[in-house]
C-alpha cells in the first residue's frame, strides 16, 4: 500500500471501533464521516487514472477532471441514503455534510502528506477554507435533492442540475485559488462567504442533524 492507503487504514481503524460502540443518529454520523473518506480515497484513484488516460497534468486534471469525479464521489453515498433508507427529509440533509467533512479531512491529510507541514498560515487558509468548499458544494446538493425528493419527476433531473451545480462551483474554486493574488484570495474567501449565505438561508435544514 501507499502512504495515503496507510494513513487512510490509521484514522479509519479507531472510528470503526467507535462505531461499534455507538447507537442511534451517532453512529450514522460518524459511519457518513467514514463514506466521506473513503470517497476521497476512491476519487483520487479515479482522477488519477483519469488523467492519466487523457495524458493530462496534475494541474490540468485537478481544473477538469477533479472537481466532476469528485463531487460525483460525494455524492453517491447520500443518493443510496436517500433511495435505500427514505429518511425524512427534514433530517437528510445533515447527513451529506458530514459526508463532505470526512471527504475534506482526508484531502487535508492527504495535502500535507505531499506537500509538509512548516508553512502554518498557509495550512491554516488552505485547509479551512479547501474544507468550507467541500462542505458548502455537498450541501448545495443534499439541500436541493431534499427539497425535490418528494416529486419523482424532479429526482433525476434535479439529481444531474444539483451535481452540475457543486461541480462548477468547486471547478470555480479551483481555477481562482491557482492563480495569483488579489485572485487566489477571493478564490479562498468564496466558500466562506457561500458558506455562511447558506447558513443564513437554510441553516433551518442542518439543525436537525443529530436526528439522522
């Protein structure tokens, strides 16, 4: 195995045992943490043979090829949740977020893996606001997708217009932190600022995640 494999096997080790002593909504908590890292793990993989395919970069491939495979990774997990286990829809939506949380950890994780840890403020930057994307694109997803369950005509279509949607959001992000300032910063104040819109506006849909 590669050192992200090891480092993966290391975190998720002590959260399956945690699940085992746990019941109720903290246990799909934290089971969701999990999906979330393991579809980071997965995306890579993809991206990577992606790229490779296509005889891309890495800097090309994390612009186009990244933020579609990833965001579809996401997003899987929370359709099954849907199709499978029909929550209620006022609880469904805090699921994706801690979906996207244990994607965002492990990218973090994954980052420092390859690029070190002595630049703090730059960690600091990178990793919350690289993490308020992640969250604030599944969110933009779970929130919609639960607003359309009810109406079967809507699923599919709203399925492809939501992925769509958190995809070019996270291509967006991409693209404005990988150039140079002023861009790269407003690049990095996006999700951030995107993030506390939607806890302003539909912050009604998360507080209820406990239930899940």
């Amino acid at each position: 195995m590669n050192a992200a494999e090891n480092i993966f096997v290391c975190l998720a080790s002590p959260l399956l045992l945690a699940v085992l002593c746990l019941r109720g909504a903290r246990r799909r908590m934290l089971l969701f943490f999990l999906c979330g890292m393991s579809a980071c793990l997965l995306s890579s993989y993809i991206s990577a043979f992606l790229a490779i395919s296509s005889g891309m970069d890495s800097f090309l491939a994390s612009l186009e090829i990244s933020p579609i495979v990833e965001e579809s990774m996401k997003l899987f997990p929370f359709l099954f949740y849907l199709l499978v286990f029909e929550p209620e829809n006022d609880y469904a939506a805090g699921s994706m977020l801690m979906i996207a949380a244990g994607f965002a950890t492990f990218e973090n994780v994954c980052w420092l893996l390859a690029n070190g840890a002595s630049d703090l403020p730059h960690l600091l930057i990178r990793g919350l606001c690289t993490g308020a994307m992640h969250i604030t694109a599944g969110t933009i997803s779970s929130i919609g997708l639960v607003s359309l369950w009810n109406r079967l005509y809507m699923r599919a279509v709203g399925t492809l217009g939501l992925l769509s949607l958190s995809v070019t959001f996270h291509a967006v992000y991409n693209i404005l932190v990988s150039q140079a300032a002023p861009v790269s910063v407003f690049g990095y104040a996006l999700p951030i600022l995107t993030a506390g819109l939607l806890l302003a506006f539909a912050g009604k849909k998360l507080v209820r995640i406990d239930s899940v």
